[in-house]
C-alpha cells in the first residue's frame, strides 16, 4: 500500500481506514481512504504497513519533513508501549495548548471521549516556557536518542499551619539575621518561625526572609527599623529577595510554613499542616522560586526533579513577577 502528500498531510487510499484507522487508531478516515498525520505516516512505513509514500521509503521520508525525527522517536515508543495516540492538529483533536499527542488510555482509542496523557516532544537542547507547563507531559528526547517523560501540573497550595501573631517584639538586625531575645517560644513551637539559639530557646535566629515577613506583620520592632531588614535582604540577594519575599508571604498566606531548601538546592521546603514543632512531619515540598518569564532547559529541569524525587518531595515551582504568584509542579512519569 502506497500514500501521498496531499498539503501538509499523507492520503493513503481505499481500505486504509479498515486496516489502520478501524483497528489500530491511525489517522482520520477519508471514505474508505485515510488521511494520515506524517508521524503517523512514518510509523507505518518503520512498521512496513505502507511501502513507501510518494515513491520514498522510511529514511528518504524522515530527511524530506523537516524537524519530524524527535516526534516520530517518541511516538514509536508510546505505541510500542500500547498507546494509540492522535497527533494534535485543528479538527482532529481538542487541545487545550501547543502538544504534539493526544494520547489515550490503553485498551481505549481516538473514537473514546477519554484522554490518558497530552504530550509535547522537546529536545535536550530546547528551552521551556515554565508557564507553558501544566497539565503536559514533556517527552524529552535527548541527545543519545533515549526519552525522558515529565508529568506536569498546576497545583494547589494550601495547608493548615496558621497561628495568631504577637506583636511588638524587640529584635536585633546582626549581619544577615535576626535575633529575638525571649517572648519567642510561640513563634518557634507552633508557627515553626525561625530556629532556637539553644535548648532553652535564649534567643530565636530568624532568617532575613522569615524577619521581613514578620516586620510587615507588626510582630517585631527591630532596634535597627522595620526597613532595615527588608534593605539588607535586598543588598544581599537583590531582586531575587524581593521575589522569595513574595512567595513566602504567599505561602504563610495559604496556611502553608516555608523554611529554607539550601541542603537541597532549593529555594524553600514546605510543611502544610504544622501544629506544633514537636510533632513536625517530613516537609513535603521542593519550592524553586522563578521569574515570572523564566524558561527550563531541559536539563535543568530534570535535575530539579530527580533531587526531590530522591528525597521523597514534589518539586514546585513559583513563578512572580514581584506581586502574584503561579504554580507549577513537574514529577518523573513512566507511561
């Protein structure tokens, strides 16, 4: 059996619907004919379902479509893992973005109104849009040909780690922390604000971060001024303070306690529902915190994720532009 280009697609012609649409789940039928997506073309011709598609084989076929050799790679390897699966094109198939496939669950096919994963193919070298991520899976082909896949989502932020606040407590700006001496137990034990000098909690080292919220709050009245926390935290880190700032006020806004993700790479670890210190959980959270226009590598990305995956955390991350925040979430999947 024979195809041709017709535009931008691949005609192959009667009883094609019946021996790859009907089936197997190729193409959109056309009569008795089908009109075939070029990866789904290509996967044909490997297979030696379609001999050749205007006179060229599989390798004349993938050197005449440009930028078609990462896509057929990953849509090889979901039907081989007994996926059907529609490339997205308008008419074809309901997508809510830029994804390459739609894919179905196993057992189910594009005649299902059932949709198991919606993947966009990249390769190792291409950048991410962190906002364009959510409710995608990213197949990342990388240079030795192998896939990564990475489920994404927006997630929800809540917790319930909520305590009232005290106000007018003295405290002292010392290089690039704050110390509380005394009146701190209910900050440390139930709020989990800051960290005991000792056992007798002396004093409480608060972080620069943790400081500035609580200033905005009217919990401290540092000797140095309210502000002076919030200018040190600025000469240090810059706009990069301003935006961790905005994202750990949004977190104790969610109920949420955020404490420093240093050991991990991290911007923030996070506990959602903290009642006391002494009963403290595992924190469940990796939080990066990004502008609002930041774009991955593929790389980059997947160190993210193999570090909380290796400590039994999601990775997060928050996108601000210095006001709102966005989340994202990204986890390894094996389809």
């Amino acid at each position: 059996m024979k195809g041709e280009f017709r535009g931008n697609l691949v005609h192959v012609g009667p009883n094609a619907r019946e021996r790859f649409y009907d089936s197997r789940g190729y193409g959109i039928p056309d009569g008795a004919g089908l009109t075939l997506a070029p990866v789904e073309a290509a996967h044909l011709l490997y297979r030696g379902d379609l001999d050749s598609i205007d006179g060229d084989g599989l390798r004349a076929f993938l050197r005449s479509v440009q930028g078609l050799t990462a896509r057929f790679i990953v849509y090889k390897d979901l039907r081989d893992r007994g996926f059907y699966l529609v490339p997205d094109r308008e008419g074809w198939v309901e997508t809510p973005g830029d994804e390459d496939f739609v894919v179905f669950p196993r057992g189910k096919g594009p005649w299902d109104d059932e949709v198991a994963y919606r993947v966009r193919v990249v390769g190792e070298r291409a950048d991410i849009s962190a906002r364009s991520l959510g409710d995608v899976v990213l197949g990342v082909v990388d240079e030795e040909s192998e896939i990564t896949y990475f489920e994404t989502e927006i997630p929800e932020i809540g917790g319930s780690s909520r305590i009232d606040l005290p106000s007018g407590i003295e405290a002292d700006l010392l290089d690039d922390q704050v110390l509380v001496w005394g009146e701190a137990d209910e900050l440390y034990d139930r709020g989990f604000y800051g960290r005991p000098l000792d056992e007798e909690t002396t004093a409480l080292q608060l972080s620069l971060i943790e400081a500035s919220y609580l200033a905005e709050q009217g919990v401290l009245d540092i000797i140095e001024g309210d502000a002076a926390v919030l200018e040190r935290g600025q000469a240090v880190e810059g706009e990069r303070f301003d935006r961790r700032l905005t994202v750990y006020r949004h977190l104790r806004e969610q109920g949420v306690v955020p404490k420093t993700g240093f050991k991990f790479g991290a911007d923030f670890r996070t506990y959602a529902d903290v009642e006391s210190v002494d009963e403290l959980g595992h924190s469940e959270l990796l939080v990066r915190v990004l502008p609002a226009a930041h774009a991955f590598s593929p790389r980059e990305l997947a160190l993210d994720v193999r570090l909380a995956h290796g400590v039994r955390k999601r990775m997060a991350f928050a996108l601000t532009d210095g006001e709102s925040v966005e989340w994202r979430a990204a986890s390894r999947l094996t389809p």
